[in-house]
C-alpha cells in the first residue's frame, strides 16, 4: 500500500500508530519470528490470484455513514498495489463524494463521468480518460452523486452502462449506500460477487448485523452469508467496553459469513484523504485480509 499518488497527494495527518510504537517495531524489526515475514508473503500471493472475468465487491453498512467509504478505499488500495491488472472503485453513497475525499482526489473533470463520449467504448483507451486517476492500476468513477440526485441513475441505467465498465478491471470496489430497498440498491447488490458489511464495533452494530441475517434466512437468501465479510469498526477508543466481538463473530461465522475487526486508527479517525503510509501496521494488517477474503470469496463462492 505504498504507491505513489497519480493526482492529489495524500493530505497527511497523524500517524495511526505513535512515534514510539514505530520506534519500537522498528528495534524488533531484525528478530521478527519467520511466520512474521511469511505471512505477508502469503497474503500477497494470494491477492495476486488471476480471475478470469471482472469480480466486484459491494462495501455498504447498513444505516449509513463514513465508515464503509474509509473501508472501500483501503480495499481499492490493496488491490492497487498488489495486483498487476486494474481496479476500479465508484461510489453510489448519497452526498458529497466521501469515497473520493478518502482518496485524496478523483473527483474527475470536464469530460469525465457517465455522460463522457467514451464511456461505452468498447476499448479502454477511450474509456480511460473518463475516469479518475486515483493511483498506479486505481481508478474512480466521477461524478455519480450528481446523477444519482438528478435521478440518471437508476438500475437499468446501473445495468447497463456501470456494469459494463467493470468488464475493463480485474476488481471493482463498489461503496453502496445505506441498505435500503430502493432499484439502483438492489441492482449494485444483485451485482455483488462479495459483499462487505460495515458496523460499529458496538452491541448496536452487532444487533443490527443479526437482523439483516434473520432478514436473509426469512426471505429466502440464507445462502448469502457465504458471500458476506463483515467488518466491526471502532470510531474511537473503546467504543463500547461491552460489546462481545468474539460472542459476536462466533454466531456470524456459524452463518458461513468472515468477520474482521477493525481496530481504531488516528489516521483514519482524522477523516482526511488516506495516506498509506500513515495507517497503522494493525490497519495494514486487517485491511489485507479482508481484501484476501473478499477476493477468495468472489471467486469461489
């Protein structure tokens, strides 16, 4: 995750670990244990794992908010940086376009977007130009906030000109919004190869996470947990002291559903652009194995 920005730099920000837990991880570096090093290079191997066609990721949460934009972001940049072949990342959330503020820039231009001439090129070199350059191998979507308060997007539209661009990239990250039942909602998650749910790390958070699983199993859908990551943030430091993440993350796992926890970072927390460099190791560490797993998932699932 250390890639050299292609447009805004990344706007800095305190480091999610301190100077003195960087200091001593950096006096142990040398007397590491081998699993330390090996893993990561398991990791990597594996998030380097070919796919035949595009796969597509949906992060939501489901009563809204910042969080699944912070985690969509570091998804899109693991991808970035350890595959070979491009990744795409949009964003369908409501507002102002948090998804490109956690990215520093992407925000496109004249020319960019769904109403771009090229957009339905059947060739890339037409189409990138209507994209934003994020990163090496990252690009984002401009410009859909304003179509979709326009009312430009809906499922169909979604269907056919959104979904056609992923055929360009080996993953697309896609921050949908709050799971609500409107069309363009369902369309992106009936187009999900993997799904991330985002919550509070909080008793709240895991209520709410037990509900949308009664709703799959009442509705039919209980076989959608198996395509499902979920992902406990923490906002501040001991968000909730009772809130059981292994009791939790146990029942979840009984359903065929992964579950992470994300620890909380001060860089993250700042809310200014993501600079890979500043995400604490534990960060670094979760984020690459919800990527591992997301991509494991949408591929064998």
């Amino acid at each position: 995750m250390r890639d050299t920005a292609r447009t805004a730099a990344p706007g800095g920000g305190r480091h999610g670990d301190s100077l003195l837990r960087r200091v001593g991880r950096g006096a142990v570096w040398p007397f590491r244990p081998p699993e330390d090093v090996l893993t990561p290079i398991a990791l990597g191997r594996e998030l380097q794992r070919s796919v035949t066609t595009g796969r597509r990721i949906v992060v939501s949460r489901p009563r809204g908010g910042p969080a699944e934009s912070t985690v969509s972001a570091l998804l899109a940049l693991v991808y970035a940086h350890y595959r070979n072949d491009r990744v795409l990342a949009m964003d369908l959330g409501p507002g102002t376009g948090s998804l490109a503020a956690r990215f520093g820039g992407g925000h496109g231009g004249p020319g960019t977007g769904l109403a771009a001439p090229g957009i339905e090129s059947d060739s890339f070199a037409d189409v990138e130009p209507c994209l934003a350059p994020v990163r090496d191998r990252l690009w984002l979507l401009p410009g859909l906030q304003e179509v979709i308060a326009e009312g430009r997007l809906d499922a169909r539209t979604y269907r056919d000109k959104v979904l056609a661009l992923t055929r360009f990239f080996g993953l697309t990250v896609i921050d949908r919004a709050a799971d609500i039942s409107d069309g363009l909602n369902r369309a992106a998650q009936a187009s999900a190869h993997a799904h991330v749910l985002v919550v509070p790390a909080t008793r709240e958070g895991a209520a709410d996470i037990g509900r949308a699983f009664d709703w799959m199993t009442a509705n039919g859908a209980d076989s959608l947990p198996r395509r499902i990551v979920v992902v406990f943030t923490e906002q501040e430091r001991g968000q909730d002291r009772a809130f059981d993440y292994p009791g939790s993350a146990g029942i979840l796992r009984g359903s065929g559903a992964e579950v992470f926890r994300l620890a909380y970072d001060r860089h993250l927390a700042g809310g200014t652009p993501i600079d890979p460099a500043r995400v604490s190791a534990a960060t670094h560490a979760t984020a690459t194995r919800v990527a591992v797993e997301c991509l494991r998932r949408a591929v064998s699932m």
